[in-house]
C-alpha cells in the first residue's frame, strides 16, 4: 500500500500539464546544462570514489574496470550528446507531393512525457544513467526503477539523482519486484527496460495495459564463430577477454562458441594461456586476481552452476576451469565441450563465464546450429575469408554483429543498437535513443493557395486535373 501512494504520488507529480509542457519546450542550453551536471558529478573525484566502492561491493569490480565500463562510456555519451543535440532538436524539413503545392511540411521532435527507466545489476551505473541522459535530452519526466539486486550501486544513484533534479524531472525509487509492479501499473508514455527476455515479456504485457511504448534492451544466446581461416590466439584472446569480463554478466558477452574442427583443440589451448596471462600471471589463482570480478549474489551462482552441473550428467565435459567457490560467489572462466543443443546450458542464456563450444565440419553446419535458436542480441564472426563472413551475415539475423571484434556493437554512436524480438524491441545509441525517447510529431503548414478547388459541389475539370498529377 505504501509503495502504491507513492508511486502514485510521483507519477501525478511528474504528469502534470504544466510539468510536461514544460520540459518538453525546454531549450536544448536547458537540457544540456542538466546533462552536464550528472558529467560534473560523476567526474568529481570524491563521487567517483563512491561509485566504484559500490561496484565493488556489488560485483567485485575493480576501479580499472569501473572507468573502462561504467564511467568512460557515460563521458563519451554525454559529450556526444550536448555536441548534437541542438542539431537533433532542428525541426527536420521534409518535401511535399506536387498534390500538397502551397504548402510546407516538417517533423518537430517533442519529450514523450512520462518515461519509466528500469535498469538492470550487470552494469548498474552505466546502463541506469546512460538512458537517462537521452530521455532528459527528448524533454521527459523520468522515473527510475534501478535493480534492488545491485543495491549499492543503486543507493548511489538515489543520491545522486535527488542532489542534480527535483522530484518532478527525475526521480528514482528502490525496491523490489513489488514496486516494479505497481509502476507498471501507470500509464507511462514510455518505458525502457533493460533485462532478460523472461522479464521483458512481463513489461511489454504491462505497457500494452496502458499502450506505453516500450524499448527491451534484453539478450539471449549471442554465438561466436571461429573459422578454419582466422587466427586462432587473436580470436581466443579476444573471446577471452569478453567473456570473463565482469565475469560474463554482459548482454552481448559471447554465449557459446561454434569452432570449425581442425582450430579445435588449439583454440581451447590459446584460451587457457589467455585467461592465465589476464588472471594468473603470478601462479596465484584466477580467484586472487584483483582484476577478476564476482557473480552478482548467490541466486544466480547457484543457477549457473546448476547449468554446468547439470550439461556434466548428461555428458558435458569441462575442458579449462570449472572452479567454483558459492561463499565467494567466485566461478572461474572455464570451456565446457561436448554439449547439445537439447542442453539447458544451450537453451537458456547463461550470463556467467562458462563458454559452452560445439565443433564444426562446414559453415552450413555451423548456421544450422545457430538457426535452432532464437535471434541473438550480437553475432560475432571471427574469420579472415571474405566469403565465409557474407556467407554468416547473409543466413543469419541478430541485433548487431561485429567482424573479428567483440563487445563493440554498441560503441560507435552512429550505430543502432538493441536486438530483434527475442533479443530485443527498439534500437538506441546516438540520435537513435534520442528519437527512441522522442514523438516525431508530423506538422503541414499552409503557406499560400487553398483546398478551396475540391470543395463541393465538385467541380469534373478540377478531377481531371488531379488525375493527371497522380497519373491514375
């Protein structure tokens, strides 16, 4: 009940009349001095302490990879986006038909109004604020749900929101699955989730209540594909890097990999020298490394573990790794070989640093394996064959892919990023997100003449006229 009035007493705040009409014809000097507060705040050297301390705390995050992941994406965004914003908010002129002769026509970018932002626990600070900057950008009011999981992290934010805005621009709420109930309940014009495909069904369920248009930032089971024809230590080095990575909670962290049969048995052994070399280069342990991170709480390591435990049973075998420790929520990046797609480990996406590899005989092959599951968030292709690589785009579908790359699908601004149904609704980055959280609004102004013409009583002459122009 008492998350209910609140809840409710925020999103009236937040939906008045006045509120929205004045966020939404606020210039873009306004706008961008409001996203060059959270830079400012971020880049104080007392906050950023505070930040990675709960990062830390939340997923063992080293500050080295606090900087690399959360903040310096965030300080790219924001510079990219107080650069071009004033040019996004331009009214965008368009053509008119010979038919519409008088007349002129643009579109006028306006804030949707009320925006529901429901962040996730694997980069908590990053992927909390990094909507947010381009929903303050399009002129909305914002609510945040952060994750209760990442609860550090979250508190953090809370601060910091309530330090930079007033209630009625942005506002962020703890909680639970509870309290992401009852927002859902509201008729936001807008709700941005990002999370697993499970959970994005029951907010795409909630907004069509209330018609909300939504953004699923989710993920599924992102392939990587190694060639007869790549360089085998490069692309182990590369896979290795992004799947132990906060340790493998990343949306588009490679979830299995397909390697043609003769790079096999050299992949698994670059993997392991790789993963020695980033964690273990002092023969103390992966576990000792101040730079390898930890799975968010014991839910989900009991939930990765059950995967690898249960692929073992059914034949599964563990080719590096495999070191589990609950207590310290620690699991090391470890290959798993010998898996079939009838596998849980197969089906459900693992979120973690097992890479599950399945060999392959010929590129059809490979694309048979990918085709049995649903369309990934990134596709990844490791290969220096022209041929093979079209061959593997052209029979595929994902939300992005990268060519002898990994983790960069949502980098370059000037890309869309976001998946294809299963993976994801809505695309984001640059102009795109800005637009995403924006009502392209159609206008036809009247500059000279009038319909007058085809006003009744009809006139025949007028008719032949226009049959003419439309060629009918």
């Amino acid at each position: 009940m008492e998350n209910s009035k609140e809840v409710l007493r925020i999103f009236e705040l937040q939906s008045d009349v006045e509120n929205l009409n004045s966020l939404k014809n606020s210039s873009a000097n306004e706008r961008i001095t409001k996203i060059k507060s959270i830079l400012e705040y971020i880049l104080n050297p007392a906050n950023h302490k505070l930040i990675a301390e709960a990062l830390f705390n939340d997923l063992h995050k080293s500050n080295e990879e606090v900087i690399t992941t959360e903040i310096s994406p965030l300080i790219l965004t924001i510079k990219e986006v107080v650069k071009k914003l004033k040019s996004w908010m331009k009214d965008e002129h368009v053509p008119s038909p010979i038919t519409m002769t008088g007349m002129s026509s643009y579109i006028k970018y306006e804030g949707k109004g009320t925006v529901l932002i429901i962040s996730p626990w694997n980069y908590p600070f990053q992927l909390t604020i990094y909507p947010l900057i381009y929903a303050i950008a399009a002129g909305n009011a914002v609510i945040i749900k952060p994750s209760e999981i990442s609860s550090n992290t979250s508190s953090v934010i809370s601060a910091m929101i309530k330090e930079l805005f007033d209630e009625n621009e942005v506002t962020v709420m703890q909680g639970n699955a509870e309290l992401a109930t009852e927002l859902l309940k509201q008729p936001f014009n807008h709700i941005y989730f990002t999370g697993s495909p499970k959970v994005g069904k029951i907010v795409m369920t909630a907004a069509a209540k209330n018609l909300s248009g939504v953004t699923l930032e989710l993920g599924g089971k992102s392939p990587v594909i190694i060639d007869e024809t790549c360089n085998t230590k490069n692309a182990a080095e590369k896979i290795a890097w992004a799947k132990s990575m906060n340790s493998g909670q990343t949306c588009i962290a490679p979830d299995y990999a397909l390697v043609q049969e003769t790079k096999l048995e050299e992949f698994i052994t670059a993997f392991e020298n790789t993963i020695n070399k980033f964690y273990n280069s002092d023969k103390k342990g992966i576990h000792s490394s101040k730079d390898y991170g930890r799975i968010i709480n014991k839910t989900n390591f009991k939930r990765i573990k059950d995967l690898v435990d249960k692929a073992i049973s059914n034949g599964a075998k563990i080719e590096f790794g495999g070191d589990f420790n609950e207590e310290e929520k620690f699991i090391s990046p470890t290959l798993i070989n010998n898996v079939s797609m009838e596998m849980d480990i197969m089906i459900h996406e693992i979120f973690g640093p097992i890479l599950p590899i399945i060999s392959y005989k010929t590129k059809e092959d490979a694309i048979k394996t990918v085709q049995q599951l649903p369309t990934p968030l990134a596709f990844y292709v490791m290969s220096n064959k022209k041929s093979n690589i079209n061959y593997f785009l052209n029979n595929t579908a994902s939300g992005g892919s990268c060519i002898n790359e990994l983790m960069l699908t949502s980098v370059n601004p000037h890309l869309p990023f976001g998946g294809l149904n299963n993976s994801g609704i809505g695309k984001s980055n640059g102009k795109h997100s800005f637009e995403d959280f924006s009502n392209p609004r159609g206008i036809v102004k009247r500059n000279w003449g009038s319909l007058k013409p085809i006003y009744p009583p009809f006139n025949s002459k007028i008719f032949k006229y226009f049959k003419k122009i439309v060629s009918i």
